[in-house]
C-alpha cells in the first residue's frame, strides 16, 4: 500500500478552510484507500443501499456524530439527492469534517442541484506523483513509473497487464461517461479518447481528430470538454502576454497517467528517447499539485521556440520550467526568447533524479536544477513535509 501523506495533509488544511472536502479523481486512483487513511473515519459506501438507508434522514444521521467528527462518503452521487446531504451537513453541522468522493467534477452529474459555493472545497487526486514513490520504494524505479503508470495498483504490481488497462477503459466509458454524461456513442467516443491517449503531450488538432474519428468537430471539442470534467486529460494552454508571434489558441493535450500513454502505443518497455515525453507528464502532475490549472500554460513561438511549462505567479511573475532527463541537454534559446518578453520570474530544469537543487548559468541566465519535490509553489513547506513523512 501507498501511504500518501501529501494528500491527506492537503485534506486537513482544506477543511481548516471549510467543513466540506469535495475528493475527486479517475477511477483506481486510490480515493476509498485515502478516505480509510483518515483517523477515525466513519467510512460508508454510497454504492450500498444500506448506506442510503443510513443518510435517508440526514438530520438524524449527521446530529449522532460527535463533534469533529470525520465521514467518508464515497462515490456520494450514488445518492438520490447528494447535494441536499452536502449541504445540510455544511450548514447545520459545521463541526463535522465531510469527505465526499467522485470520479468527476461535482458539477458532472445532474444529481447536484447545488453547486455547495463557499461551502466546500475541492482536491483532485492524481495518480501517485513521482515524489510520493520515494515513500514505498525506497529508491524508485523510474521506468517503472513511467511504464506502470501512476494506479496504486498497476505501480505495485511485478508485470504490466494489458487486459487490466483495457477492462479499465471499457469501465470508465460505463460507469462514468455513459452514466454521467450520458454520451451513447461508446465507438466514436473511446475512439477520440485513444488518439488522445496516443497523442499525449502534442497540439490538439481538432479539425484532424474529426477526420480520423468521423466526428463533427463541435462534437470532439464537446467530448474533450468530457474528458477533461472526468480527469481523463488535461488540456494546457498556450501563455500569451498580448504581443505578436506566438501561439495563442491551440491548447496541448495531457493524457492523465503515463501507464495508459504507454498501453494505447503499445509499448512493453521503456527506451531511452521515450522518456523525455513521458516525463513531462510527472512533472506536470507535480506543477497542478502545487498551483491551481488557471495558472500553467505551456509558451511557443511562430519560430517553433518553446517552453514545456510556465507558471504565473502573479505581479506580472512567470516562472518557466523545462522537463529533461539530463540537464544538460537544455538549450537556452527558448527560455531566452521567452524572457524577452517576460523578463521577471525564475527558470527551472526539472530532472528525474536529483536530490538536492543546485543552480547553474547558460546563455548567461541562471537555471535552478531541481527534481519535482524541490518545484516552487503554493504548497510552502511542501518538501520539508514530504521528508518528515518518509
């Protein structure tokens, strides 16, 4: 088991801030074992009729439970009116502390009549960050990672199973599109979501997607828009400052785990020059861990420079992030092009295996080599509580 320390440190200060935690993520990323890591949890499983019997009467159920209390409530659309729950417990039991799980946004399902504004707030759980694999392996095995994918499960086990990979997709379309969403074309939609998949880390071209899926283009941008409410990609945008010459309106295309890249191209092992996309993928994992996706982009110019990620940090501050196996392999022309138009913030080389951050200058700026639990952020002692959990 993945004890994943940094989640449920992220859970506590979430409910210093309000008595709702809104817990959502792919399905098998781990949200039931993290709901049953909480101390004291009262755990109960929406998918049971026994459990809707139990919250039948939210009042009689939520007043029982002593002060302070924490309740799971997993896979809480499951409920006939789960939002009338939430909100009841948000404004007549503020004492208590509410888990709610999901695999979707809360807004995803028609269920939720309430969108619980000012009352709770939200987590999404990603597959297990490269940082979090220091805990149970020691010294990890980073072709594993990127092979395997970020599941507990498939990351613990020995072998990679195809069919596992395969049941899995055909369960997500099931249980979460056709049940949320309510998208009946199962063919053209998983279609659309295995060139995603393929694609990952590339320019989205909606007009060559419609070709190759024969789908209408409103279409695919509508089954994107699915995808990326259901956590299954993650679509970047390009960062612009309002001048001329650079990319302003193609977003990229993030597949959510690095094990279902490597399954749809059918890949069994990991070479060499297969690392460098896929380890773009962890790092920005890590990146959403740290800042809200309003504030990543990714930057490219008409002359083909490009930046794989840069953060805003506000006070006109862009902080710029380039994703290598080797750092020196970094070119500076990019980051260089970039900070002539944006001249504040810090440059990063972001590496696999680095244990302490160190600087070193190219092209006359100053790059700061770091592994992703030494990434700048909004998580403040972010790396001083990951060391204290190992």
């Amino acid at each position: 088991m993945i004890r994943r320390t940094l989640w449920l440190n992220r859970i506590q200060r979430a409910w210093s801030e309000r008595p709702v935690v809104w817990l959502s993520g792919v399905r098998r990323v781990g949200k039931t074992t993290l709901a049953n890591m909480l101390p004291d949890v009262v755990y109960l499983n929406c998918d049971l009729p026994s459990t809707a019997r139990a919250l039948a009467d939210p009042e009689i159920f939520l007043g029982s439970r002593r002060r302070r209390a924490v309740v799971a409530l997993d896979e809480v659309h499951r409920l006939a009116d789960p939002s009338l729950l939430l909100k009841i417990a948000a404004d007549e039991y503020p004492h208590l502390r509410i888990l709610a799980t999901g695999s979707s946004t809360l807004a995803a399902t028609g269920k939720f009549r309430d969108s619980l504004t000012g009352r709770k707030r939200a987590v999404h759980l990603c597959p297990v960050l490269w940082e979090e694999c220091r805990e149970p392996f020691g010294t990890p095995d980073f072709d594993r990672r990127l092979l395997h994918g970020g599941l507990p499960e498939a990351l613990l086990s020995e072998t990679k199973s195809p069919d596992d990979f395969a049941e899995w997709i055909d369960s997500f379309y099931a249980r979460d599109i056709l049940e949320l969403f309510s998208v009946r074309n199962r063919q053209g939609f998983l279609a659309l979501f295995r060139l995603l998949l393929r694609w990952s880390g590339g320019q989205v071209d909606y007009s060559r997607l419609s070709r190759l899926t024969e789908l209408s283009r409103p279409t695919v941008k509508s089954y994107a828009e699915v995808l990326q409410i259901a956590h299954a990609i993650h679509l970047l945008k390009p960062f612009r400052g309002g001048g001329g010459g650079e990319i302003v309106s193609r977003p990229k295309c993030y597949a959510f785990d690095t094990g279902f890249v490597t399954f749809e191209k059918g890949w069994n092992r990991i070479r060499e020059d297969d690392r460098g996309l896929l380890w773009e993928h962890l790092v920005l994992d890590s990146l959403r861990f740290r800042h809200l996706d309003d504030d990543i982009f990714y930057w490219r110019d008409k002359a083909g420079r490009e930046v794989d990620f840069v953060v805003r940090r506000g006070e006109g501050r862009v902080d710029t992030f380039e994703c290598k196996i080797d750092p020196d392999e970094v070119g500076p022309a990019s980051v260089i092009a970039f900070r002539k138009r944006y001249p504040h913030g810090r440059d990063y080389i972001v590496v696999p295996m680095v244990r302490r951050a160190y600087r070193i200058r190219k092209g006359g700026r100053e790059f700061t080599v770091c592994g992703t639990w030494g990434l700048p952020g909004g998580e403040g002692r972010l790396s001083r509580t990951l060391h204290r959990s190992q």
